[in-house]
C-alpha cells in the first residue's frame, strides 16, 4: 500500500512522496516533480544492514542490476536525468559531499554536474533516512533474503565442492608429510617427539582425549541418525582419518 509522506531535507527542500514496498523487499519512493528513487538494503551476504543500495529509477520484478537506459521513471535533478545507482553505508551519507559516498552520472552516461550532485545527494540523504527509520525494514530484509536464497544456496554449494576438494589435497599432503617425518624420525632413532598418526591416542594426554571426544561424539550423533552421519561429503574424510590413526567410529549397534 502506497502512502503519501512530506519531509525536510537537510537543505531546507519539501520533498512530497509515495512508499511503495514490495515483495522483493524494496521500497519505491515516488518523488513529486522529480521521479522514482528504489531503495534497499545491498545484497552484500552475509547482509550488513548498515550499507544501502539506492537504485535511481523504478525497479520492478525479481530484476537487482539493471541500470539501464530503459529503466522507467528515472529522477530528473536541475533538469538532468539520472540513471544507475549507488551502494554506500548509511552512516556515511554527506549531502555536502556526494562524491565522497555515491555516483550521479546523467542517463546519457557522463558524470552529472556538481550542482546536480549536490542537490541529489541532498534528496537521497533525506530519503534513506526515512527508510532507515522504517518499521517493516527488518522484514522487508526478510524478504530480500528469501528471494536471494536460492542464488546463494548455489554460491555454497559451489564453495562446498571447492573446499571439499582442497581438503582432499591438502589431507594427502599432510599425510605425505607424516610419512616423511617418519622416516627421518627412524633415520635419526628419535623417540622424543609425538607419535606418529596410525598409533592409538593416548588418553592420558589433552591431544588424545579431545581426539576421542570428538570421535565419541560423531558416534553418537550417527546413533541418533539412524546411523548415518550428516554433511556427508566431509564426514566421510573425518572418518577416513580416524581409520588411519586406527580409531575408526564404531558401528551402530
């Protein structure tokens, strides 16, 4: 539901206004003689709700990074159409200083004048501070989020595999360096140092006992799972590493 706001702006300008959110969690600010400036929270993740995204122009639909020439209702400043957009944390608006926390440049692609960037950095600094003040912003975030879910489930998924196979590396190389150690330890007959993985850990030692906790604990969470272990893609290498120190996890009885 739209509704009709009159503020002040920090330059003594009356701003008269619609708010319209929407499901994606924007809300559009419909300017009187001036035109429609989207405002968000930014989709940095995990979510900093102190940075906002003001997009100039009316964003509709699950579209986030159109800034385009054909975006509909884009502002007009000192007779200057605006387009694109800035990101900026909210405790940095200066409407004295735009230049120094967002960009104007005109529709037609240059950097908008100064006195256009001033008068805008003024508008925008009056607006976002309504929306910051809002008391649906925390749900409206909710809803960016949910929308944004399904893009960021694949950006971790993606990062799962990545890791997954850098783990698998990296456990071979230390294995390999555990092999190496153990060789140079028998070339010099030292008995000083821990030892080696493949031997049981001693539970009289902190290392031991944290490492049969651990091993404890993973049994009972695979008890309480009908025996299976979550996250199985990683579970499976822990396992393998207590085989090779021959603790593996015992079965369900």
């Amino acid at each position: 539901m739209s509704e009709v706001t009159t503020i002040t702006t920090t330059g003594g300008r009356k701003l008269r206004f619609t708010t319209t959110p929407d499901e994606y969690g924007r809300v559009v600010y419909d300017v009187e003689g001036i035109g429609v400036f989207t405002i968000k929270h930014a989709d940095d993740y995990p979510c900093d709700q102190l940075r906002v995204h003001v997009v100039f122009g009316r964003l509709e639909g699950p579209i986030r990074y159109f800034y385009g020439d054909k975006l509909p209702d884009r502002p007009v400043v000192c007779q200057v159409e605006l387009a694109g957009g800035s990101v900026f944390r909210y405790a940095a608006m200066d409407p004295k200083h735009p230049y120094e926390w967002m960009t104007v440049r005109r529709a037609t692609g240059p950097q908008a004048p100064a006195a256009t960037a001033k008068r805008t950095a003024d508008i925008v600094h009056a607006l976002v501070t309504h929306w910051h003040s809002r008391p649906d912003r925390e749900e409206l975030l909710s809803y960016q989020d949910w929308h944004l879910a399904k893009e960021r489930r694949t950006h971790h998924r993606r990062q799962i595999d990545r890791l997954n196979g850098e783990v698998v590396k990296l456990l071979a190389e230390l294995a390999e360096h555990h092999r190496g150690l153990a060789r140079q330890r028998a070339i010099l007959g030292d008995t000083t140092e821990a030892k080696e993985p493949g031997d049981y850990p001693d539970p009289a030692t902190r290392e031991g006992r944290a490492i049969l906790s651990f091993r404890d604990h993973l049994a009972d969470i695979a008890k309480a799972e009908g025996g299976d272990l979550p996250g199985g893609d990683v579970v499976p290498l822990l396992e393998e590493w207590f085989a090779s120190m021959n603790i593996p996890l015992p079965a369900d009885d």
